[in-house]
C-alpha cells in the first residue's frame, strides 16, 4: 500500500527537534518560524512535556469517557485560570475542525437556526460543517455544499448587520486573526459591533482560535485585545505542543445534555497530560509575554527595513505577537523555498505571496534577528 498523495512535499526528512530548531536526517539543523504550522507552542521537545508524557504512558494512556478523568477536570481549571474564562465550560476533543464542529453543532442545538456567517477567506477545517464554512471552493465537496454559509468582508460591520437583522442566523464563525487568509486582523470596532449584534438577534458568536489562540498574539486569546468575548471558543494546534488535541470552551449560556456530544478520544490520559505540561510551561517561562515582546521586535523591525528599502518585494509586514504575514510583491514560492534551501529556515505561506512567520512561543529575540538576516540575504541576491 502506498500513501494517499494529497501533500506536496519537501525532499526534506526531519528528524529531530529541541527548542526553536529542527535537524533533518542529514544532520543539517533548521531554524522553525513555522512551528509544524504553529502547532508547536512551548518549542520542540521540552523537557518537562516530554517527562510529563512518558511519566502518564507508563501509567495509562488512553481509557474512555465512560469513567471519572481527573486529569480533565484538572486541564479544565488550569486553562480557564490562564485564559481568563473560569466561569466557562470545557468538551475536549481532537483537532481544530472537530471542535469547530462541535462549536457549529451546539449553536445549533441553542437556537434552533441553521444559517451561519463566516469570513471571505476564512478557513475552519476539514470536516463536514467546519469546511462548509471554510472560504475556499476547492476543498469542499459536493456533499458538503448545503448552503448554510454566507461569507462576508472582514470589518465591513453594515455587510454583517443586514445579514444578522435577517433574523435566521444560528452562529457567526471569526479568525480575529486570519491565518490561511493572510494574517488579516479583525479590528475592534467591528468585533465590539458583532458582539452587539449577536445579543441583539440571540446569534452565537465563536472565536476560531485554533491558530491565533494560546498566547500565539501576544494574549492568551486573539479576541482579547479587542474588548469582546465570545460565547464559544475553539482551540487547538498549540494546546498539546504536537499531540493531538482540541477543546470547545462554552460559555455558561449553553446547559449541557446527556449524549448532545461525544468522542471516543477526545480528552484522554495522555492528551490531558501533556496540555497540563504546556500550561505549565507556558506560566513558568512567560510564554506569552515573550511572544508580545518578540513579536512586536520582529513586526517593527521588518517595517523598518522595509520602509528604509532593505527588504526587496516586501509591500507590507502585519500581524500580532508570533503570528506575522510578510506579503510580497512576487509569489511566496522561491523566497520561501530559498530560505529553505539556502538559509535553513522553515517558514509558512498563505494565498499565493503572504509568507507567514508562526513559531514556537518561545522564539528568542537573537533568533529573531538570524531570521531577519537570513530573509534579507534571500532578498537581495
């Protein structure tokens, strides 16, 4: 049997990992500003999630939801005690998609509606609800077009009041920082008039924070530094720092019901383990306000070198903390795998000229500045 190919690749086998750097089986080391898609929070291989792992494997990985879990409880006051929303609920599942999913289901249960408003160039995942709202024709099926979704412009508050005056709106789905969009940022003023609209037409409102969430803007949530909070947030990607993981946090507007969800996987032994870990790891070494600080070095020094004229087809440096697009007057492709190839540096990409920088929370300001020089080496020659 061979793989279903579905993923180009680079002739490039990583092999190992530790901090902000990855080595490929040739021994060569990388510098990530990718983070396996900003999947990677606290950096590759730290010692404490990786002792907190083995140390639950050697006693149970996995048992099933029809027993008691302390570990969830445990993982459900450690994150609402760090992200802000203790008096919040939490449903752990798998993946990103999954809990948008779930996120779509449960306002669906609430109100009853079935029509949902997401961003143009949104994406929200691969499953059946999750890639219906997912702003890209390409990747949902025949099956999956059910004509629930209405995409709208990101900040136009108007384009979404005549849609949500409608009356039959179930859930609007926002990236208050879009990711595969091109690190677009929602502004506060059209999140605070959302916010708004949403009590006023009894319409549930979810923050995607699957990328732009855990401390990856410079706050624990993207939303929060727009002055609103949400009914549903989903998070994933750096929640478990690679393992697979995902969580709906729900407000207490929602009463849970026997049987409404379900998974199979989702908030194992293991799983919950290594969340604890990162959330430790992230209050001991301040990983979020390191990503405020390094972030912001990176985003003011890559405009300055760009006003000054040092970063050739560099037209514009955007973003918050760790998650930053650098778009291009030319396609992304051979400055991407030029920085790849030449300067041994993973980056991320978007449309067909945003590179996007997403690494682990823990990038030092000095890695920082080898990337900035690494990136204008590849520019200027």
């Amino acid at each position: 049997m061979e793989l279903f190919n579905v993923y180009p690749l680079f002739d490039i086998t990583i092999e190992k990992g530790q901090g902000c750097n990855v080595w490929d089986d040739q021994g060569q080391q990388y510098l990530d500003l990718y983070g396996g898609h900003a999947v990677i929070s606290i950096g590759h291989s730290h010692p404490h999630y990786v002792e907190a792992m083995t140390r639950q494997l050697n006693k149970l990985g996995f048992y099933s939801n029809s027993v008691q879990n302390p570990l969830q409880r445990e993982l459900a006051h450690r994150l609402g005690k760090a992200c802000g929303y203790e008096d919040y609920q939490l449903f752990l599942i798998n993946s990103g998609a999954e809990a948008n999913e779930n996120a779509l289901k449960l306002s669906s249960f609430y109100n009853g509606r079935t029509r949902v408003l997401s961003l143009e160039k949104a994406f929200h995942g691969r499953t059946s609800l999750a890639v219906e709202a997912t702003n890209n024709p390409k990747i949902i099926a025949p099956i999956n077009q059910n004509g629930h979704v209405t995409y709208l412009p990101l900040n136009d508050l108007q384009a979404w009041r005549e849609e949500l005056e409608k009356g039959d709106v179930c859930a609007v789905i926002i990236e208050c920082i879009q990711g595969v969009g091109g690190i677009r940022l929602a502004t506060a003023e059209f999140m605070q008039g959302l916010r708004s609209l949403c009590d006023q037409t009894d319409t549930v409102l979810i923050c995607d924070e699957i990328q732009c969430g855990y401390g990856r803007s410079g706050k624990f949530f993207a939303h929060q530094h727009l002055g609103i909070q949400p009914d549903i947030i989903t998070v994933a990607k750096g929640i478990c720092n690679g393992f697979p993981m995902g969580g709906v946090l729900i407000s207490p507007k929602f009463q849970a019901v026997y049987g409404q969800l379900g998974t199979t996987f989702g908030g194992n032994h293991l799983g919950c383990a290594g969340a604890i870990a990162v959330l430790d790891v992230i209050e001991q070494e301040h990983l979020v306000e390191n990503a405020a600080t390094v972030g912001q070095y990176l985003i003011d020094t890559l405009q300055t070198e760009m006003q000054a004229g040092r970063l050739p087809h560099v037209v514009d440096v955007r973003g918050r903390g760790l998650m930053i697009g650098i778009e291009l007057d030319i396609p992304y492709k051979e400055p991407r795998t030029r920085l790849i190839k030449e300067q041994h540096c993973f980056t991320g990409c978007s449309g067909t000229n945003v590179i996007r920088l997403l690494p682990p929370l823990c990038l030092t300001l000095q890695q920082a500045e080898d990337f900035i020089q690494r990136f204008k080496t590849i520019l200027q020659s």
